[in-house]
C-alpha cells in the first residue's frame, strides 16, 4: 500500500537522479516590497528558472517566474548531427492556472538521450516569454546472468523477483515510479481505476529486460485513489506480479465572494427594498449580513466575512475527480411586511435546509443565486475576464458571476477563485 505521504517522502531518498539546469535566472528590476514586479509582465522576461530532474525515461521540471503566468512545457529529442528530429514534440505538457511555481512532468522519454526543452510562459494579459536549453535522460540499468564466483537460484521470476517498487513523487495528476527485480525482467506497469485493472487510466513497459526501470503515469485526477499493477518477466516466460493503491494529491479551491449587485429590490416604484444577504458553500452556512438595509435597484453590495470590513468572503472547497464540482450559493430576503425596518426578521428555517430557488416566504420575498458550478468550466479561457464587472482584483486562477432574474427579488453575485493543492 503506497497511498501514505510518509512511504513517499522516504523513497526520494532512494533514488539517484541528474540535474540540469536549463535556464539561468533573471532578476526582476523591482526593488523594495518583494510583492512588487518589474512593468511589462512576460513582456520583460518573466520566466526565472527551470530545474529538470531526469531518470531514464521522465524528467521533473521545476519552474519559476516572476508573475503568475500559465506554462507550457516541450522536449524533442536532438539528433547526432546537433539538430533537432523531425516530427512532433517526444513530450509535451501544459498547466493553465496562473502561477509563480510549479512542477510539471515530461512522461515517456527514451533512456539516455539528449533531448532539448522549451518553456514558455504567457501572463494574465497575455504577453509571453520562452527559454530553451537541453537535458538527458539516464541509461537503463541493466544486468548479465551471474557470473563466475555468484550465486543464483536460477528460478528467476517464478519466485518472487520485484525486489522494490517504490512511489518517487505523487502529485495531483500525475506519479512517477521506481522498480527494481534481482533478475533480469521485461517489466509492465498498468494504472486503473478498479481493481481488476480493466478501466486503465495509463500503462507502459520497460525497454528490454532490465533490473531497475522508471516509469510514470499522467492525466489522472487529484484526490483520487488508483490501483497499480507491475508485473516483470523473465527471458524464459516466468512473471512476477506486485499490485497495491496510491493516492494523487488532493486539489482546493480558495472561493472568494466579492461583490452582489441588485438588479430589483423587490420594492414597486422609488421606495428602497430591505434587503439581506447569507452566504452559503459546500452545503453550509458560510457568513451573511446581521440585519436587513436599505437597497435600491442598481446598488452594489460588498460582501463581508463575519467580524471584519474588509471585502470579500474567502472559503476554502475540496475539487478533487476528474469532474469536480463546487456549491456556492447567495440567498436574499426582502422584509415586505413591517413599517418600520428595525422590526424586520428573518425567517426561522429547520436544520439541515440549504437555500433554492425562490418565492414569497411567510410574506417575505427570497431568491437564490447559485449551485453546483463545474471548475472547469469556469477556468475554461475566456469564461469571464479579469475585473469582470465589479473591478474585482486581477490575477486569480478564474472568475465567475451567477444570478437569479426568476422571482422579485433579483441580484447577481460576482466571485473568483484560485486553486492549490493540499
């Protein structure tokens, strides 16, 4: 059972790996507050750095930059004649959430082979900036039968032959693994969803018979459990098989309410509505207003976390699958019945009520902005720009705005969110 963070940090120890560094770095001209960033974004050079970690068959880039941009990241292979080969990229990946750091993983390399690696990097308005340099992967380890002087019980894999195997990093989407055999094998890594390793995610084999071999598996969801298969063969047929679970990394989302704007207070003519907001995610009571105020159609209201006046409301969500789902909701009330709004009350609810939809309510009008959003589709390019209608602050990972038009009381809820990993 590899899923336990300790198993994992141990088995770094373990492992022997080349480092190249691909890039140099490039100093910001910004002084003083180390918050602040030189002017023009990836205009002036934002990538930093670029560390790459290599084993025979993947390599670990660690990158660096002075604003949070998102990256992509390609390796071709470079030919004996010091050019590069022909055809599509050996490997490539992309990461689209607006960072400073990340790590990315370049899967299904040849062993000892140089190859050459291009980073670029666009940021939140859309300059970019790229750096080039080379790495190479390590050769394969590889054995000859016992020679003179050593012993073999020459059963090879029809005993028990995986002598190691052992996580060296699991992220979110993706892990990368060590093997090891006391003989020569043909190994076989399978990647599944189930245990009978028939949804399979991500599979590979080693390059000949070997003793030692690393090997990866990607585009897998965060917070996930896998189940992974190896299986190693011998030259005369014989197998050995090692199954065991391991879990990606969880992914959060820091959602941050910003701003709710009234399209109709709920009130006829010029009189002001007597409006109050609560604030709901993952099915709970999050914050909310301590009373009803005076609110006209247009106005715009900031939204507080509990005991402070600093704008916006923060919560933190698991998103994890490869389909995750966030809840976020804003219910609004309307007190229609008092003449005088300091007897205005809220409506008592049971236990376990999460707000929907919308109506007249023991002679108050209420609505619900809100639900289940797909992250995705939110950090989807484009599904709504920075600053998007209220002047909310730039540089967050994805931006949203949802409303409820369907009963009196109308009001549209402006919001971002960022994502990060536990």
């Amino acid at each position: 059972m590899l899923g336990s963070r300790s198993i994992t940090r141990r088995a770094l120890t373990f492992v022997t790996v080349a480092i190249a560094a691909v890039v140099g770095t490039a100093s910001a001209s910004a002084t003083g507050n180390p918050g602040l960033l030189a002017p023009g974004g990836c205009a002036s050079q934002c990538i930093k750095s670029a560390i790459v970690t290599t084993t025979s068959t993947t390599a670990k880039a660690k990158i660096l930059t002075s604003l949070r941009t998102s990256v992509v990241l390609t390796a071709r292979r470079v030919s004996t004649a010091g050019g590069l080969v022909a055809g599509p990229p050996d490997a490539s990946v992309s990461h689209h959430l607006l960072r400073k750091r990340r790590t990315l993983f370049l899967l299904g390399l040849q062993p000892r082979t140089t190859y050459r690696i291009f980073v670029s990097a666009r940021d939140a308005e859309g300059r970019t900036d790229s750096r080039d340099g080379t790495f190479s992967t390590r050769p394969v380890a590889t054995n000859v039968d016992p020679g003179a002087g050593t012993i073999s019980s020459g059963l090879g894999c029809s005993l028990e032959c995986i002598r190691k195997a052992v996580p060296v990093e699991i992220g979110p989407t993706a892990a990368v693994f060590e093997f090891g055999t006391n003989t020569p094998a043909r190994m076989h890594l399978v990647v599944s969803r189930d245990a009978g390793g028939h949804d399979v995610v991500s599979n590979s084999s080693s390059v000949g018979y070997v003793t030692t071999w690393t090997a990866g598996a990607s585009l897998l969801a965060p917070g996930t459990t896998y189940f992974l298969s190896i299986r190693a063969t011998d030259s005369s047929g014989r197998t050995s098989e090692r199954h065991w679970t391991f879990q990606t990394d969880e992914q959060n989302v820091r959602v941050t309410l910003w701003k709710i704007k009234v399209i109709s207070d709920a009130d006829k003519g010029i009189a002001r509505g007597e409006l109050t907001f609560d604030y709901w995610a993952g099915g709970e009571l999050v914050g909310g207003e301590d009373g009803f105020h005076k609110r006209s159609s247009g106005d715009v209201v900031t939204v507080h976390a509990p005991g402070t006046t600093r704008p916006g409301l923060t919560v933190v969500l698991p998103a994890n699958g490869s389909t995750p789902t966030l809840d976020v909701r804003v219910y609004g009330e309307e007190c229609d019945g008092p003449a005088q709004m300091k007897n205005c009350v809220r409506e008592s609810r049971e236990q376990g009520w999460i707000p929907s939809g919308g109506g007249d309510f023991a002679g108050n009008d209420t609505a619900t902005a809100g639900g289940l959003f797909s992250l995705g589709a939110i950090l989807a390019a484009g599904a709504l720009p920075s600053n998007f209608g209220t002047s909310m602050p730039a540089g967050h990972d994805g931006y949203f705005a949802f409303e409820t038009t369907e009963h009196h009381l109308k009001f549209r809820v402006y919001a971002f969110l960022d994502v990060f990993y536990a």
